[in-house]
C-alpha cells in the first residue's frame, strides 16, 4: 500500500471484454501487451493514482493503460419509485476524462506509451479482467465510480482479492516529510514459509526505488516458554534463513531484518507502514480453487496503511 498516493466476468456473467470500448491512441499497444493498468474515475484521489502508475511504468519500462469502468444506468421505476437519473451517453464524458488522465501522464513523461480503455462494465470487473494481461494493476484505496450505494473501498478490495497480477492500493496522500519514493519497502515474511510472489515483487520493488528492504516477521512468544529471549533468537535465524536465497538473487538491494513481537501480524505490518513507502503483503490461496482470497492482513492494509 503505498502512502504518498490509493480472471472474473461481470456481474451477470458475461465477459468484461465483450463490451469493452476504447479511446485514444490504443492501436499503438495490443491488448495482449504486458502493461502497468489503472483504474480512474477522474477525481482528485485518482490523480495521486494516475500519477505513481505513470511512474511506475516509466519505472518498469513498461506500456500504461488508463481503464475506466462505467455502469450505465438504465431508465425505469422501480417497486413504483421514479426513474433513476442516467446519462444518455456517458461515453463523452467519459472518453474526455480518459483523454485528460493521458495527457497528464505524457506531459510528465513524454516516451511513455499510454493508451485509455472504456468499459461499460463495473469497475472491479473491468479491472480483474484487465489484470489477466497485465504486469500490475493500480487503483486507489476508495470505490472508484462514484456510484451511490458502493462501499469505501469495495472495488479495491474485490481487485486485491479477484486479480490475476501483483496490485497495488494506493492509500490517501501521506503528509510526512520525506517522499514514499524514499522510504523503505516493507514486506511481511511468514517464517518459514513466505509467499515468494510477495517477496519477489518486494524486491524488485526496492531495487527501482532504489530503497532498502525491510523483511518483517511478526513472532508471538509461547507463553509456556521460560525463556522468551531465546525463542526470539530462533525466530531471528529463520527469518535470516529464509532470506539468504533472496539475498543473494538481489544483491543489489540492502535487506534488513526486523523480529516484531505481537499476537497480530496485521497489527505488526499496520504500525510499520508508518514509516514505509510501501507495504507487500500476499494473498491466500483457496485449494479447491485455486481461486485467491484476501486474507486479515491485506484487507487490514488497504484500509488501514499509513
């Protein structure tokens, strides 16, 4: 969850992509291209997004595609209630908000490839069947759309939970005084086993930030145990086991090694986003599945991370 900024089908089933349509200069990168996809919505919280996406394709030398999904609103009564006010073509104004968050990132960086999609799907849905094709998706920590009724930050909780690539939920601007771009990554380990796609991408992470890493492991003491000290220690070995191998594979990144005492790991890596640029946490895989769910931790995060 970054500080300083925030494969399903639709709703009754059908493909997003069936009614997908798209702006700008979209033939310049096919669809099936790797890119850095993020959601707008075209409000002042989505600008901070907009804008570390950007920097995070110039980063990663990467295509960016700015994706807007819009529900249109079908007139008619309902249970004898007046009809729901609608747009009649909501595209305009939506293609013109596309078009603006494109320009935007192409005068900041100006060899960036960045082309615009339109859905007229939900949000979530066009973005978890966006994130089948893309490198990493990026939308902010609130409901993107605007729609009444939507929930504080159900559309980032249903990409973290659906997405088929690493996301990142950018959370409300950070007023402290250094830049996210300055502050370390953070990654929660879970000794002895971690989720390598959290760690990896933590790393990589950190090395285009050029930023240390910090691997944390949340120990909670035996309370049988008669001496805590030592438990501590070993708890400190394994981390430092665990991560030798991702060490060595980036050497380029200084890593150092953090043993948090608390019953919580959500509670570790919340208080630790407070002085982090990002926090990488994984998903949990459902077996029978294979399907991912948003664990404690991740849903702690993009509601919670400073």
């Amino acid at each position: 969850m970054n500080r300083h900024n925030g494969g399903t089908t639709a709703d009754d089933g059908r493909p997003v992509a069936d009614s997908r349509r798209m702006t700008g200069d979209h033939d310049r990168t096919g669809a099936s291209d790797r890119a850095v996809v993020v959601g707008v919505d075209g409000s002042a919280p989505a600008t901070a997004v907009l804008d570390l996406a950007a920097a995070e394709a110039v980063a990663g030398e990467l295509p960016l595609r700015i994706v807007h999904g819009h529900l249109t609103l079908r007139p008619g009564p309902v249970g004898g209630a007046p009809a729901t006010p609608y747009l009649t073509d909501p595209q305009v104004e939506c293609r013109r908000m596309l078009d603006r968050a494109a320009a935007r990132v192409r005068r900041a960086y100006p060899d960036l490839v960045a082309t615009t999609r339109f859905t007229q799907s939900p949000a979530a849905g066009a973005l978890v069947e966006e994130s089948k094709t893309a490198a990493l998706l990026v939308v902010g920590c609130r409901g993107l759309g605007g729609f009444a009724g939507l929930l504080v930050g159900s559309v980032s909780a249903q990409v973290a939970a659906h997405a088929h690539c690493p996301v990142i939920v950018v959370r409300p601007a950070w007023t402290g005084g250094t830049p996210a771009s300055e502050t370390p990554v953070v990654v929660g380990v879970s000794a002895p086993r971690p989720s390598d796609a959290a760690v990896e991408f933590a790393f990589d992470a950190a090395a285009r930030r050029g930023v240390p890493l910090i691997a944390l492991h949340a120990w909670s003491p035996n309370p049988l145990a008669e001496d805590f000290a030592a438990e501590e220690d070993q708890a400190a070995c394994v981390l430092a086991e665990v991560m030798s191998g991702w060490a060595d594979k980036h050497p380029q990144v200084p890593v150092r090694h953090q043993i948090r005492r608390g019953d919580q790991p959500v509670e570790v890596l919340v208080g630790a986003s407070a002085t982090a640029g990002l926090v990488v946490a994984g998903s949990r895989v459902r077996a029978a599945t294979q399907g991912v769910l948003l664990g404690a931790v991740g849903h702690a995060l993009i509601h919670r991370a400073a």
